[in-house]
C-alpha cells in the first residue's frame, strides 16, 4: 500500500514491516522507540536503519497494525495497536508471518 512518501514501495522499508510483523506476533507486548527498535529488535548481520524503521512504523500506523505512545519524556515508543475491547493485541494479519528477509537475498 504506497502512502504520499513512497514508503511502501521501497524495498528495503517493506522488508522493514515483514521484519517487524513477525518480531510484534513473538512479542506482542513489546514497545520501544525508532531508534532502540532499529538496534534491539532485529537479530540480522544488517540492521536497518532508524530513518528505514521510521517509515515501516508510519506505514504500519496508517493501518493500525502499530499505535505510537507519546510518553512524559517526550519520546514515542511504538507497539502493536490493542484492540478497543479486551485489550489483546490486534492480530496483525494484514501483514503475511514471512516475507522478504532482512539482508535483502531474494
């Protein structure tokens, strides 16, 4: 699904969103900024960049896969969007459980 920036047809930020889809179904209850998602989240030789993982977790908010928490400490920490009802997490099933891989072998 492309948005106005073009995130959703770089290929590199849509391996970004296959990444973390399948890292939110193994930890639905994880959340952390940009930045320490960029540095703890993927366990791959080639990580992705902050600015890459910025843009998969807009994409993925624009779906409502991910919502962003504004904390008292001015910074955003992103995690999988909870469901109005009984607070599960919302099944992410927009998003297939495999795809591309990280290092960009196709």
């Amino acid at each position: 699904m492309p948005n106005d920036s073009g995130e959703a047809d770089d290929p590199d930020v849509t391996t970004v969103v296959y990444q973390l889809n399948i890292y939110l179904r193994g930890h639905p209850n994880s959340a952390d900024t940009a930045e320490g998602i960029a540095r703890w989240w993927f366990d791959t030789p080639l990580r992705p960049t902050t600015e890459q993982v910025s843009a998969a977790l807009r994409w993925m908010q624009a779906l409502g896969v991910v919502e962003a928490l504004h904390a008292a400490d001015g910074k955003v920490r992103y995690r999988l969007r909870r469901s109005a009802g009984d607070g599960d997490p919302r099944d992410a099933a927009s998003f297939p459980s495999d795809g591309p891989p990280l290092n960009g072998a196709h």
